[in-house]
C-alpha cells in the first residue's frame, strides 16, 4: 500500500485521526478484505511511524464494529454475515423510528417535499442505471429527518452502521427490484410524514423499511447467494 498521502499530510492534522482515515478508505476499496488478518508489521512499516496511532485507530474501528482484535492472533477484518446484518437492521430501524417520533417538533412541509423530491431523483437513477446516485440520494432521504435529531449519538450510530451495511467494501453491484421496492417504501414513509401521522412513520421504518424478517430474501441474495462475493445486478 502506498501511505505517502499520509507521511505527506499537513502537520496540523492530527496523526491517528489520518490513520483512521485511510485505513477505512482502504476498507471501502475492498484493499483490506473483510474475513482476513492485517499485516500489522507492513503497515507500520509502510506508514513510517510508531504502532501507537495504527493502535489507537484500530481501537476505534474495533469499537465501531470493522475489525476485531485479538490479543495473540492479530486484528481480522470482520466480515458480514446474517446475524451481523440483522442486527444492525434492528438497530438502525429502532433508531430511525426514534428520530421519526422526534422530528414532530421539528420538521414540516419542507422536509417532506425535499424526501419527495430526492425519493423521485432515487426512481431516475434507477431508470438510467446509475447505483451510485440512487445511493446518494438513497441516504440523503434518510438523513432529511435523522438530521433533525438533536441526539448526535443517535446520528453518529446510524452513519457508522450504515457504512458497514453499504461500504465497507463498497457494494459493485445491487438489486433492482429490492432498490424499486425501497424507493416505493420511501413514497410510504413520505405520506405518513405529510400526513402528520409520525408514529405511524415510526413503525413503517421499523418494522417494514428496517424489517430484517420482511427483507430477508433480498438480502440473503444481495450478500450471501455466493459466499465471499457479491450476487451480480439483477438487471
């Protein structure tokens, strides 16, 4: 691995913040695999530094579920699997569901018309096959009214286990109809919103949007059809 970028960081940066930052670049691009053990002594050498800010930035990537250390064996990569993905559904769903009871306070018609819109900009991606701005806007919606919490733990818990949903490696491939099943999800949860109705949008993310139960089929074939590989585009 090239860690010039960082030996060539501004000084003013902290060191382990730059650590952590690229050690999870190298985990979105799929150049530390999920299921395998690190070359510690590699990457210490190719960083041109001390363990301790590989150390303290893996301690945080541990902490945030990416990787596992073991005291004797070295640090694993951790790979997804239906436990792990049910999991983090029942927890982003009850943490969506709360940040949909709270935003009654707080949001309005210009919420939802800007959920609308990114909701109709999510269906024309789709249309000219363009997964990487459905993605976007996919989490644009979401965070529309998760922005509104005033729970920063909440909002940080949400980013970080949907980065280990979606990037970490970075999905290459998806499923058209879970995707246009999604979007349709969306058109739900915005007229619930519109509506007034927040706790009725509160159970919809949880318990059908975030449903590891209801969307089983589709995950089970989007990450575990082909074990160690990602199903190709149903297209």
């Amino acid at each position: 691995m090239d860690f010039s970028s960082i030996r060539n960081a501004p000084a003013d940066l902290l060191l382990r913040e730059r650590v952590y930052e690229y050690l999870k670049k190298a985990l979105a691009e799929g150049r530390l695999s999920p299921g395998n053990f690190m070359n510690l002594s590699a990457l210490e050498t190719d960083l041109g530094m001390s363990r301790t800010p590989l150390r303290d930035a893996l301690l945080r990537l541990e902490a945030e579920g990416f990787v596992t250390i073991h005291s004797r064996r070295g640090v694993v990569v951790n790979a997804l699997d239906p436990r792990a993905v049910r999991n983090i559904y029942q927890i982003v769903g009850a943490l969506e569901s709360a940040a949909a009871e709270e935003a009654r306070g707080s949001a309005g018609e210009e919420t939802w018309d800007r959920m609308d819109r990114l909701n109709r900009e999510m269906k024309e991606a789709l249309a000219e096959d363009d997964f990487n701005e459905y993605y976007s806007r996919n989490l644009a919606f979401h965070d529309a009214f998760l922005s509104l919490s005033a729970n920063e733990e909440l909002r940080n818990t949400v980013h970080i286990l949907k980065e280990r949903l979606y990037d970490f490696p970075r999905q290459k491939s998806y499923l058209r109809d879970w995707e246009t099943a999604s979007a349709r999800e969306h058109d739900e949860i915005v007229r619930l919103f519109r509506s007034g109705d927040f706790s009725g949008a509160a159970s919809f993310l949880r318990n059908i949007h975030w449903s590891y139960a209801l969307q089983e089929d589709y995950i089970r074939s989007y990450y575990f059809r082909n074990p160690g590989s990602l199903v190709d585009s149903a297209r």
